[in-house]
C-alpha cells in the first residue's frame, strides 16, 4: 500500500527524521525555496501535517490540503494550528502533553535560579579576572522563602508549583477557577493581584487568542522593580513592547524568557539588556523528552491510518 503522505512544517532530529521518512512520503515545507509552489504541487495529495510547536498551520496550509486528515503537533502547543479551520473540515488534531511537562519546569526552576542569582554574570566574573581584580561578586537577593506566582495551574504550573516547595517560598497561583488539586496554594483569579504578591511571576499558560496579552502593562508595574517575570510558555502570553519598556526603564526588576515573538530572530532590544536572561526555546529540549515527543507525533499518526484511537488528541 502507498505511503500516506505528510507535510514536514519543521525540522527534526536525525532519529525521528529517518523512521517518519521510513513511514511516509514525507515533504519538508520547510526546506523548500518556494512554499507556495510546494504546497500547490503537493497540497492536493497531503493527507497529514506534522509540525513543531512554535511551526504551525494556518487556514491558507490547511486549505491547500483538501484531503488533509490529521495534523501531529511536535510539542504541547497547539496554538499555531488553526483549529477552526479544522473543525470545520472534522480534521483530527494531536500534540504531545506528559512527556515534557517535566523538562519544561525544570528549566522554568533553573532560569529563576540562574537569573536571581546572577549565574551568567558571576562565571564572568571569575573568567575575565574581575573576582581576582575586583573581589567578591556583587550581592543579589536570595530566591528561598520568598513569594512565587504560577499563572496557569496546568501539568507545567503544576511541575513548577511542586519544585517551587522545595524552596519554601509562599505560592499562589491564577487560572480561570480553583483548582480541586491545589489546595495548599491561595488561588488568585486576577493576574494583576497575584504579580502584587510575587517576587517570581511565572507564565506557565497553554496561549490562545483569550491569553493573548495577558501578562500587560498593569501586570509587569504589579510585579515591579524587585520582581523577575519568567516566560516558559508563549511569547504571546506576554506584551513584549511593555516589557521591554519596564526593563529598560527598571520598572521590572527582571525577566527569564524562554519565548520570544518573531522567533528564532527576536527584538534586538533584549540583546542590549543585562537584566534579562535569554534560552532559545529550548524547555523540553532534553534527548530524551525529544525522542518521546517525535515517538509521539509518530504514533499518532501511525494510529489515525491504522484507523485506531489517536493517542494524545487535542481535536
Ligand atoms: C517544543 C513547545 O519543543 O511543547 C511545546 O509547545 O513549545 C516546545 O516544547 C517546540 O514546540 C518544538 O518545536
């Protein structure tokens, strides 16, 4: 039988490049030098699209599948799918939760950790001869017992929540309700009241166009001068004119962005700043977590043309 055949938005690593290729004819949309020829040649025969999380597809790539039957997510994000554009033509959706939830607070941690303390600044430190030339680095504020706020209880709040326990600190979190399983942290519905009562104010939510923003001007001056923002989830969670604008103007003490718009380029005001730390968009990027998330993009796809239930379906 045929192999069905896929659209590849984005690149994978060698390990799950060569068994999708072995499962499928596989066009990779994003080696070619003219998209929009590919997707008029191949379009009408593509009948799956695999991408990654931040590479997604719109209503114009979806429309130019007609016989499009599923789309496999590389990554717990969705948002870069158009999912009305498939809901109207009953195409199925499936992304990977679970497998990264983990690698993804751990970083989520390790940001917090590096920026406060002031990590990257202190290796410096002792590499260009100032801590032998100049003495003891300079003081920063400590991270344990202080206030932590997790905008978005979901698996990746949750796995940021628990490692931040362990720091003793005193937690709150923001989502649309309570949530059943939280119940030994305050609930705060409003985001600006709980950046007010945070010192570290992470953004763990899943993005949408109702959370487009929603970390705004009112929520980064909440969190102030002796606040660290720390980004884990999508930049459009976040108003990067207005954060940019604290940063530079110290009205936010600092951030931890793991996301930014117009990635991999990102504004070349971040790169004048030392009171932001920057990670290239690389929270679940373990080997291992990747490995199980390609497994999963596979298995998904494998199980919709085996005509069996899809393992990890968002629609
Ligand atoms: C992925 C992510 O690594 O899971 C997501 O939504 O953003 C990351 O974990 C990324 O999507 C891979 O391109």
């Amino acid at each position: 039988m045929d192999k069905p055949i896929i659209l590849q938005v984005g690149p994978y690593p060698q390990w799950d490049q060569e068994p999708l290729d072995a499962a499928f004819r596989v066009h990779r949309y994003f080696e070619s030098e003219d998209k929009t020829a590919l997707l008029a040649d191949v379009g009408p025969s593509v009948k799956a699209i695999a991408t990654r999380g931040e590479l997604g597809a719109n209503r114009a790539m979806i429309e130019a599948c007609p016989k499009l039957e599923v789309i496999s997510v590389y990554g717990v994000g969705f948002d870069a799918v158009d999912l009305q554009a498939c809901r109207e033509r009953g195409i199925r959706v499936t992304n990977t939760p679970d497998v990264l939830t983990n690698d993804v607070a751990d970083l989520g941690i390790a940001m917090m950790l590096c920026q406060s303390r002031g990590m990257l600044g202190a290796e410096t430190w002792v590499r260009d001869g100032s801590w032998a030339e100049k003495g003891l680095y300079p003081l920063k504020r400590r991270i344990w017992g202080r206030r932590a706020g997790v905008l978005g209880l979901g698996r990746i709040g949750f796995e940021v929540a628990k490692r931040l326990k362990g720091f003793d600190m005193k937690i709150a979190y923001s989502d649309v309700e309570a949530k059943s399983y939280a119940t030994d942290m305050e609930f705060v519905a409003d985001p600006v009241a709980l950046a007010e009562q945070s010192d570290f104010l992470f953004v763990t939510l899943a993005a949408s166009a109702a959370t487009r923003h929603i970390v705004g001007k009112e929520v980064i001056q909440a969190l102030g001068p002796d606040g660290m923002l720390i980004n884990i989830s999508r930049a459009s969670n976040i108003d990067e004119d207005a954060l940019l604008e604290a940063l530079e103007t110290a009205e936010l003490g600092s951030a931890a962005l793991d996301v930014f718009e117009g990635e991999p380029k990102l504004n070349p005001r971040f790169l004048a700043l030392d009171n932001v730390l920057l990670q290239p968009h690389h929270a679940s990027g373990t080997i291992e977590t990747r490995k199980a998330m390609g497994q999963l993009v596979r298995d998904n796809l494998a199980a919709h043309f085996a005509g069996q239930p899809l393992l990890t379906p968002v629609l």
